[in-house]
C-alpha cells in the first residue's frame, strides 16, 4: 500500500521551515493561527502540482507573494516522500520563486528510489 512518509514545507504562510516524519495516523493540535491549515494547504498545493494545477490552485489563494512567509521567502519550497511499496520510495520536491504577480518553478525534482539502494531520477 502506497502512503506518504515525509514532508517538507518552507517558508509557506507561518510554516518558515517544517519538516516532519508522516505516520500511517498523523493529528495536527495546536492553538489558532500556529499552521494547522497552512501544512494542509501545502499539501494541496502538492497535490495540484501533481495534477497540472498548481498555477490555478495559487491563484485561489491570492498568489504566490502572498502565501510566502514575509520578510523570509525568496523561495517556497515543498516537498514529500512517498512508499510505494515495502521496497520503492518517491522523492518530490519544487521550488518557486516569486516574479512580480507571477512565479518561476526554481526547481522540481523527482526520484525514485530501489531496493538495491539505486537512485534513479524520474524528472529532474
């Protein structure tokens, strides 16, 4: 069974550098305005990437410059890991760089990880 095991958000909205260890049961807790719905946004925008809308998806949330954590965001970064299987591992990462209203994609990656240890890049 396929499950996410990591993720990676940095500088999005209050979340200026998060990297947690995902289990099969994850709970976000905590007091309001501390990032609970800012790691399930990223998560969205993950998954919009995945799907080809990340563009439209940003849109919905008023732009790249306004989701980047302020005074501290030359980038968004994102980023997760993903078992496919006892033994396959993806790794996905993006980076965006904020242009006026609009965004550059600085860099996205995709690896998949074997059995045997061997790294091989999907998209790079």
């Amino acid at each position: 069974m396929s499950r996410f095991t990591h993720l990676t958000i940095k500088r999005f909205r209050r979340l200026i550098d998060l990297d947690v260890e995902l289990r099969p049961l994850t709970v976000l807790l905590g007091v309001n305005g501390v990032g609970k719905s800012s790691v399930l946004d990223g998560i969205s925008l993950l998954s919009s990437s995945a799907s080809g809308r990340l563009r439209e998806r940003l849109g919905e949330m008023g732009g790249l410059a306004t989701v980047t954590t302020i005074d501290r965001a030359k980038h968004l970064v994102l980023g997760t890991r993903m078992e496919q299987d006892a033994s396959t591992v993806l790794d996905y990462s993006l980076a965006l760089q904020p242009t006026g209203t609009a965004y550059i994609i600085e860099k996205e990656r995709l690896y998949q990880e074997e059995p045997d240890g061997l790294v091989s890049s999907i998209y790079n």
